[in-house]
C-alpha cells in the first residue's frame, strides 16, 4: 500500500484536532457540574456562579476561560435545547413607497400591491416585479419622477431612465437589508442570547435567526420588530461627570448599611464581587486605573459599592499621579454587572440626586480583548439631555448617505452626508461642541438608546459632510456606515416565520435521539462482526474512529447539531459499511478464486474503489443540494450526511486497509466469515431481466393507486412547510380524541382551516391552522394564541403548549419552488454524472427514470397510508429531505451494478452487448452484486427501523420515508433502474 505514511499523518493530525475541539465540552460541562453542586438547586446562585467563572482560566493546558470555552463547545440545535427560529421580512414594498415621497398616484400604488402578492405566490426579486407592473400601468410615465430629489441627486438624476431607477432601487433595497441585519444583530446580542445564529437569505429580503434558550416570545417579538430610532446627542466629559459619580457611591454606601447583608447579599459577595473586583482591578491595572485597583475584598466594596463594579476610566499625570481620562466615556464595567449599575441608577434615593439632564447610556459593543484583559467590559456614557421635551439634537432624518471609505492614510472611516435641513442644525452642534479648544466635546451616535460610537468634534462642520475616525476595522466602519443610513429611511422587518420549542421537549428530543444513536450503533457493530469475523471487527474499529472524525469535525467546524442532525450521523453509520461490504465481498470472491489473502486483500480493495468512489460521489452530490436548497433542520441532516460521507471514505478505505496491513504483518490469520455465513448468496442466477415486466406492472399498479387515494384525499397532505400556517404541539394531561378537539377549535378559528392530529400519544396533539395568517399585522400572532387558548380552554383539561411555528404564505411558496428545483436538480446531475462516468446515453436516463420511480412510489405510499396509521404523514421539508436521501439509496444501487457491467465489458474487450447476451451480462452483474445490495439494505434498514422506534415522533414521518424509501431504492435498483437500460437499448 502506497503512502501509509501520509495516511498515518493525516490521521494522527486529523485525530488532534478532534481531541481539541471535543475537549471544550469536557471542560464546560466540569464548570457547570461545579455550578450545580455549589447551587443545589438555586438557579439563582448557578447563574451567579457561571457568570463569575466566565473570565476564570478553566482550561488546564491553554489557560482559556470558560466562556471562551462556552464558544467552542459543540452547538445544539433549537430541537435539542429549546428556544426560538424565527424569519424576518424586510418590507421592500414600504421602502420603495418611502423612496419615493408615499405617493398618492393610483397606478403607483397599485403596481406595489400587485407586486407584492405576485411575490407572495412564489415571485422572484421584488424590485423587477414593481418596476415591470407599473410600466404596464403608466407606459408613459417616468419613474425618475417619483424617485429623483435633492437628497440623491448625485445617485440619481430627473431624466434617469426607468432601468436606471431599477438599479437603484435594487441597491437601496439590499443596502435596507444590510442596515437591517447590522440593527437586529445588535439587538439580540442586547438581548443576552448565548451562540445566537444569524444569516441573510441570499436573493431574498429575509433574515433567518436562531435563539437557542429563548423563550419569551413577546419580549423578541417588540426587540425584533420595533422601528430602529436613530439620534444624535451631546455628550458630558469624564471630568463633569466625576463628582456625580462620587456622590452616587457615598449615597450607595451610606443607604446599603442599613441593609440587612446576610445569605442573598454574602453569597452575591463571594461568588460574584470578590471575583469581579480581582478582575476589574486586572483591567485598571492595564487602563492606569490605579484608584480603582485595591478593591479586592468584601468590605471594600461595601464602602464604595458603586466604584467595586465600575472602574472610572484614569491615567499617570506627569506628576505621576493617577488623573481623569478626558473624553466621553465615564466608566468600563464588566458584561455581568451592567445589571447591577443600572439597577443602582434606578434606586430612588440616587435618581433623585442624578441631574435631569443627565442619560446614561452603555456602548453597544465590548471593548477590544487586547484593552479589557480577556472580559467583556462595556463602556458608559452620560448624554446630555437638555431640551425640555428631552428629545435629542438630532434625528437620523437628517441624514441622507453614509459610506465605508478610507482616509489619507488608508485608516478606515466613514463619510456622513446630511439632508439640507440636517447640514444647518449640524453646524450648530458641531459649533458649540468644538468652541473651546482646550476642552473639545463629543458627539454619541445612539440606536435603540445604544451608543455606536461618540467621536470628539474638532472643527464646525457647515456644509453637512462629516469624517467619522478612531480605531476602526473595516468591518466596524461598514456596520456604523449601515446604523447611520439606519435612520434614512423606514423598511419595517415583520416576522413571517417561527418556530419555538419548549425545554421540557427539547430534552425528550436529546434522550431519544441519544438512545436510538447507541442503539443503531450496537446494532451496526453486532451485525459486521457476527458476519465477517475478524474482518468485521476491523471494520468496527473503522466504524468508531469514523465516529469520532465526524464529531469532531462538527464541533470544529462549528456546525449546529439538531435532531434531523443526529438522524444523519446514525445514517451515515449504516452507509458507512457499505464500502467495507463493498471491499469485503470483493475479497471474498478473490478467496473463492483460491488467491491467498494477502493478494486477495489488495485486489478486493482495488476492485471495489471505482464502485465506492462512484457510490460515495452520488450521495455527497445529493447531501450538497440537500444543503443549498434546504434550511434549519434539512441542512442539519444535509451538514452532516456529507461530512459523514468524507469521513467514512476516509476511515472505511484507508485506515481500515492500514489495520490489515497492519494484521497481515503480523501473520495474522484474517477471515471474511464463518461457516454459517461465507458461503451465503453463492450460485444465485435469479433471470430479474426476465421478470421485469412483472416489476413494471407492480411499479405501475401501486402508483395507479397512489393516484385514486390522492383524488381521493383530496390532494396530498401538505405541511405548514408547503402551505404556510400555524402548527402548535400541545400536551394535555390526558389522552384526547382529535375530532372532539377539532369540533372545539372550530368556533376559535372561523374561516379558516384547522387540522388536529396526534403527536405521538394521544395526550400530545399537532394542531395546524390557517387563521389569520396573511394578516400582516403585529398584532396578529396575540390574536390567534388568544383564540388557541380560548378553544383549549373549552376542553376542561390542563395543557400546555410546547412548541409552536408559524410559516408565512411567501416562505411556503419558496420552500414548494425550493423542493421542486431540489428534486429537478438532483436529477439533472445524477444524469449528467452517469452519462459521463459511463459514457453511455442509456445508462444515464436508465438511471433517472428510476429516481422519478422512487419518487412517485414513496409519494404513493404516503398517499395511501395517510391517515392509516398512527403518526402524521405530511409533505414538508423533511419529505423533501428524505426523497433525495432515497434517490442517493437507488443511485448508489445502480452505480455499483453499473460499475460491474462496466468491468465485464472490459474483461471482454467490449464497449457494449446486444440481444440476449447483454441480458445475461446484466443478470450477472445483478446477482454477482446481490449480496452487497441485500446486506447494505439490511444494515441501513435496520439502523433506520431503530431510530423510528426509539428516536422520538418529532423525525417519526421523516424516518418513516426514509424505511419505505431503502425497500424501494433496493427493489428499483435491481428491478427497475438496471433493466430499463436493456429496453431504452433495443433500438440499437
């Protein structure tokens, strides 16, 4: 074997980085078994306790901190830990109408509304849409006329033609959903969400969001959908401010002695104070802050509460004595006592000695690691409010560009534009805040009362173009550039699309998910060493260190383990014995030629590559389109089905081959099987040539009959996914009927349609509606859980809702055109890829018409079944996922048989065979092959009938596709795909 060196290498490195990434979940789950005992069971005193350790070198060999540690951890999905997904919409339609000055022109207008509805029926590209409808209705009108003014008139000029006006119109529109995705990112990050995902839905004005603990739906709902206020406000120096802050902390001294200081007010010192302290006083220490650094103990920071939390930001004067810092910021206070400051604030004994015109406001952002020492240390501002109606000096109407650029040094900044009024009152401002030279004043520019940046004005500014310097990176100057433009003009994000999960089912979904794995593993690891002996335990070895690869490589990667997720790796399992059955059946026909093992051993794995490489190549190709034309829970699986597929390449080819080496080295003696097991499916001839009209006739009478049920139904059982919706899983402490329960539903939800179903047991019901949910409004989601509840409430049985999502018409319309290009794609490739590996035209539509076969025949059996048994058989995302998962089953099938024709025409000397003597070569291929399409099968089979039973109802249908989905790919591979290539042939 070449390069086992190499192969060693890559293994050993590939083996320490997943030692290093699995080892943060060892660590972390050490603090927070600690964080439990010292709590015992006072959530209170867990959280004060993490919080404390979150800057603590936990680590032993690298010293990093437990939150560092927390980052690097393996990341759960919303269905293993609970919290909220949720799908926000940028309203293009509201800005384009905003743009152009809310016109009252009729056709205008109603070039909007007709846009919009023809988006929300599975329309692309908002912008066209408009631009397209209105020139139908005002051929002769210019749409400059409506978008060109003073304020862009460097962007845009009067006589623009109407495809100038698309263009910028298209730039606005992804220059919103930039701003938009900068606000609500920052927000969340407000919000204290720990590993929160985001990502922009490319071509699309949607942003996805992931929450994983969330779940007050209410309070994310206001975060995410309020209107963003952009303002501009003076800014008192550290020096004004100093004395206030001084009397603040003697008022807090005196005030909090006459407190009753025992368990609560001991432990908060301990744990949380005492820790604190050291690490702020670290901080001062790197910020000369030397007044702040002797506060180290308990009756410190009795005496100077305010000051034991909150570091007053100094430096060495000349005459080596600690002075205050000039500028803006009055105070650095660590992430977890942000709280505390603001509480002390609210205390009516200090608002009352707090200025009015005083605002303290925190900086959106933490400061740079290398400053705070490895904390997350905000900074304080006070604002100076002095108008009587307390509004600030500037709105963000005022402005009207704002740009990433670059100054004469090449140092990145921004370039502020203002609004002809905004220019006059700019000048004013900047004026008063630059008069004294000694004492030059700031400027904060404040979102969502959040202070990005608070730039020291040096000169007036009087023509309304301003720099914005400091130490910026370019990715600070762009997000700033995007706040600024914030307030320009209004893009309401509305929520089109949720998804919330209980904790409580969350941890049902873990211990499933968790004991059909272990089990679908055992049985996997039982099966390959009862049957090949010796060689099945090296393929068990495999097998683990595979496992191993994969979660490592998740971990590292940073992917986000779900359910569906899960249900992949065990799949991956199954699959990733089929190229060591591949290899071992390969060996076992070289034994039966007589060879001696070791020359058996090198030519089984030589044979069998061209099948394994084809087999693995279909699938990854599968699981990457799974990826690109999936989201949330699709792509879990899709993420790790293709890095399974890797993975297993990797181990069941490579390293399993350096195992034997290893065993023929050491004169071991290797066996394929036993004596029950060696000589099974030998001197098979079964004619499935012959018989294929047989298969035709059963293919077509069950997919006869799938048509009659679906007329029949009236139509396929469509989830929230295809048809948009509401879904709720509602548990109740006692079994229910649907029926009586939809009869209650009924009168809560007029007009609309309402479908009940069991989830699993009959005291856990899926409830889907329609109510309500093309009303835009923000209100709407209160109104249907008010009318849910006061349905419920009718039954006289105690419930509770443990989870929810809520799919909007335009997303349903996305996801059905999604999965129909998936589908459509998926087979475009796989002809593409056997035309070309096969280099015969025949082959290639041999191979897809049989993927549309798998297709209509899962479909069938759904329709069939639905309603028949005992779980739900919709048709969503993860239908979707699971009928591309069963087109990689037949193509994998129908490679490896491909492959074995391809091999005999070779030995022959042939390109290809006619008449009754490509019949039996093709039987030959089907039944030399069989026992490695039966085992293969019956491996994935059962891995698949464990995660069924045991891995919980929430995957049940999925898993339920994928089981009917094997037993059809393995019948159309060998009675369908193959033989459909002898008929497409006959005219040759």
């Amino acid at each position: 074997m070449q390069g086992k060196g190499f192969i060693k290498f890559m293994a050993i490195l590939l083996g320490i980085v997943c030692v290093y990434s699995l080892s943060f979940n060892f660590v972390t789950s050490k603090v927070e078994k600690d964080a439990k005992a010292y709590a015992k069971g006072d959530l209170d005193k867990e959280k004060a306790y993490l919080d404390s350790m979150a800057t603590v070198p936990v680590y032993p060999l690298f010293g990093f901190n437990y939150q560092f540690c927390k980052e690097k951890e393996i990341n759960l999905g919303l269905d293993l830990k609970g919290g909220m997904n949720v799908t926000m919409e940028i309203s293009l339609s509201e800005l384009v109408k905003s743009l152009a000055g809310n016109p009252d022109d009729a056709n205008f207008n109603k070039a909007l509304v007709t846009a919009q509805t023809q988006l929300n029926a599975g329309g692309k590209d908002f912008i066209n849409l408009f631009v397209n409808e209105f020139e139908k209705l005002s051929p002769n009108t210019k749409l400059a006329d409506f978008f060109s003014n003073q304020d862009n008139s460097k962007l845009l000029k009067p006589d623009a033609s109407n495809s100038e006006v698309k263009s910028f119109l298209s730039k606005e529109a992804t220059s919103a959903i930039d701003r938009s995705f900068v606000i609500i990112r920052s927000r969340i990050d407000g919000f204290g969400v720990v590993s929160p995902n985001m990502q922009k839905q490319e071509g699309t004005n949607r942003i996805l969001i992931e929450m994983p603990g969330v779940q007050d739906k209410e309070r994310v709902h206001k975060l995410l959908q309020g209107s963003a206020e952009l303002q501009f406000w003076q800014v008192y120096n550290n020096e004004e401010v100093y004395p206030v802050m001084e009397n603040i902390n003697k008022t807090l001294a005196s005030s909090l002695k006459v407190v009753d200081t025992t368990a609560t007010a001991k432990t908060s010192t301990d744990t949380t104070a005492a820790k604190s302290e050291s690490k702020l006083a670290g901080l001062a220490k790197n910020k000369d802050t030397k007044d702040s650094a002797g506060v180290k103990n308990a009756e410190l920071a009795k005496s100077n509460p305010l000051f034991s939390v909150l570091n007053i930001p100094t430096y060495q004067g000349q005459n080596g004595q600690p002075s205050l810092r000039p500028g803006p910021v009055i105070g650095w206070v660590a992430q977890k006592d942000t709280a505390k400051v603001n509480a002390f604030f609210k205390r009516p004994e200090i608002a009352s000695i707090i200025p009015q015109s005083y605002k303290f406001m925190w900086s959106v952002k933490p400061m740079d690691i290398a400053q705070s020492g490895g904390a997350k240390i905000f900074e304080l501002y006070a604002i100076k409010s002095l108008s009587a109606d307390g509004k600030p000096d500037l709105g963000g109407e005022a402005i009207s560009d704002a740009r990433h650029d670059y100054d004469q040094k090449g140092r990145p900044e921004v370039t502020m534009y203002m609004t002809g009024e905004g220019a006059a009152k700019w000048k004013k401002i900047t004026a008063e805040a630059s008069a004294d030279p000694n004492n030059k004043k700031s400027i904060a520019i404040v979102l969502d009362n959040t202070v990005y940046s608070a730039p020291t004005v040096q000169n007036e500014i009087p023509n309304g173009i301003s720099s914005i310097t400091g130490s910026f990176t370019v990715n600070d100057t762009q997000d700033l550039a995007n706040i600024l433009k914030a307030g320009k003009l209004p893009a309401p994000a509305r929520i089109v699309g949720e998804f919330v999960v209980g904790p409580s089912l969350g941890e049902v979904a873990i211990h499933n998910g968790l004991l059909s794995f272990v089990l679908a593993f055992v049985v996997i690891l039982v099966f390959m060493a009862l049957y090949y002996n010796k060689a099945g335990w090296v393929a068990n070895l495999a097998l683990v260190i595979n496992l191993f690869f994969i979660m490592g490589i998740l971990v590292s990667l940073g992917a986000v383990l779900t359910l569906p997720g899960i249900a992949g790796i065990v799949l991956v399992i199954g699959l990733s014995v089929d190229a060591n059955i591949l290899i071992f059946e390969r060996v076992r026909e070289e034994l039966t030629l007589g060879k001696p093992t070791p020359v058996a051993i090198k030519e089984g794995f030589k044979h069998a590559m061209s099948s394994i490489i084809d087999s693995n190549v279909t699938v990854f190709v599968l699981g990457a389109i799974l990826y690109i034309f999936g989201s949330g829970p699709v792509q879990g699986f899709a993420t790790t089905l293709c890095i399974g597929i890797l993975s297993s390449l990797f181990c069941a080819v490579l390293i399993s081959r350096l195992v034997f080496e290893y065993l023929l080295d050491k004169k071991s003696n290797i066996t394929f099987g036993n004596k029950y097991t060696i000589h099974a499916f030998k001197n098979i001839a079964f004619n499935f040539v012959g018989h294929r009209k047989l298969y035709y006739s059963i293919s077509s009478a069950i997919i006869i009959l799938g048509f009659i049920f679906y007329f029949k139904n009236g139509g396929l059982n469509l989830g929230i996914d295809f048809k948009g919706g509401r879904t709720y899983i509602v548990h109740f402490d006692k079994g229910m009927h649907t029926e009586e329960v939809k009869a209650t539903l009924n009168s809560s939800f007029p007009e609309s349609e309402t479908i009940v179903k069991t989830a699993g047991a009959d005291n856990e019901l899926k409830i889907t509606t329609t109510y309500h949910i093309t009303d835009q409004d923000q209100g709407a989601d209160k109104l249907v859980e008010k009318a849910l509840h006061e349905g419920l409430a009718k039954t006289g049985v105690k419930y509770t809702i443990e989870s929810n999502e809520k799919v909007g018409p335009i997303i349903a319309s996305d996801i059905v055109y999604g999965a129909y290009g998936a589908i459509l794609f998926s087979c475009l490739v796989m002809f593409f890829y056997i035309v070309v590996r096969f280099k015969k035209l025949n082959y290639g539509l041999g191979a897809v018409i049989a993927l549309f076969h798998d297709v209509l025949l899962v479909l069938s059996f759904y329709t069939i079944l639905d309603g028949v048994l005992p779980f739900s058989l919709e048709i969503g995302q993860d239908f979707i996922a699971a009928i591309l998962t069963v087109m990689g089953y037949t193509m994998t099938e129908t490679v490896v048989v491909f492959d074995r024709i391809r091999e005999k025409l070779a030995e022959s000397g042939k390109e290809d065979l006619h008449g009754e003597e490509r019949n039996k070569l093709i039987n030959f291929a089907l039944n030399s092959t069989l026992s490695r399409t039966i085992l293969t099968s019956l491996t994935v089979f059962f891995v698949l009938l464990v995660i069924f039973i045991f891995g919980g109802a929430s995957i049940r249908g999925f898993i339920f596709a994928l089981l009917i989905g094997r037993i059809i790919g393995t019948y159309s591979s060998l009675c369908i795909s193959t033989p459909i290539v002898i008929d497409l042939g006959k005219n040759k």
